[in-house]
C-alpha cells in the first residue's frame, strides 16, 4: 500500500436531459442516472446505487486483507448493502445500511475466526467509517468441506 494521504479523482459530465457520465484516470467511463424512484430511467447506476455499492466492495476488500494476514482460509464471500433514503429534519439522507455478508469457508473449526474477521472488517471499511449513518452487518458462515 502507498503511503497515506492518497487523492482519488472523478470528473463527472452533464447536459440538460441525457444520463451523466463518470470518469476517472485508467478506467471505464460510467454512466450515471437518478434511480427509478427519482423519477429517473432506472437502467443506468445511480449515485445512490453507487453509494451502497461502495459500502459492500470496501467490506469485502477489507475482508480479504484482513483474512490474508489472519491465514483464514476461505472459498467464497457475497455481500449484499441495502441503503434505506429517508426524509430526517427536511433534508433527504440516508438513515441505514444493512449489509448481510455470506461467507464460505472450508473448514467448522474456523468458523468462529471466519466471523471475527467480517465484524473486523466492517469496523475498518474507511467507506462505513466515512458515513455519518450507521451501519448494520448480519453474518452467514457455511462450512462447505468439498
């Protein structure tokens, strides 16, 4: 890893009627819309797609860091962040995010270390640690020995 601070630039594009479109150094463009419930297309990423994606990637890059140093060894992981936008004080936010994290591993002895390293996880995601709303994690373990 580089030496902290480190910069991440985005530059996002516009006109009047069309989706927006994301950019950043060495990777895809990205178009971006207002969600369905925004009265949006519904076919394109949404910032608040975005955000709740962001959450869910930052746990599960935190995870396998974390397992890699702790030797876990593991088969698979998937987890799945469910942002809920509310109204709080007239102003539109997030107030929760529940992220279920269904993690394999091969082996029942480890299932204890397995679900240490998700909580350790969660509670080092500089994404979730960024956000001022709180945060919820709901842990699956399944041994699958094959």
């Amino acid at each position: 890893m580089k030496a902290l601070p480190h910069q991440y630039k985005v530059k996002v594009d516009g006109l009047p009627e069309n989706n927006l479109t994301a950019v950043a150094e060495n990777l895809p463009a990205l178009k971006v819309a207002p969600p369905s419930e925004f009265d949006g297309p519904g076919d394109q990423w949404s910032p608040e797609e975005l955000l709740v994606a962001a959450v869910a990637s930052c746990l599960v890059s935190s995870f396998r860091a974390i397992a890699k140093a702790s030797r876990l060894e593991w088969r698979s992981i998937e987890c799945e962040s469910q942002g809920e936008l509310d109204r709080v004080d007239r102003q539109t936010q997030f107030t929760g995010i529940t992220t279920k994290a269904r993690l394999v591993i091969p082996s029942d002895a480890h299932v204890d270390q397995a679900e240490k390293i998700l909580i350790k996880a969660e509670k080092t995601c500089f994404i979730t640690n960024s956000l001022s709303v709180e945060s919820h994690l709901e842990c699956e373990i399944i041994v699958d020995k094959g």
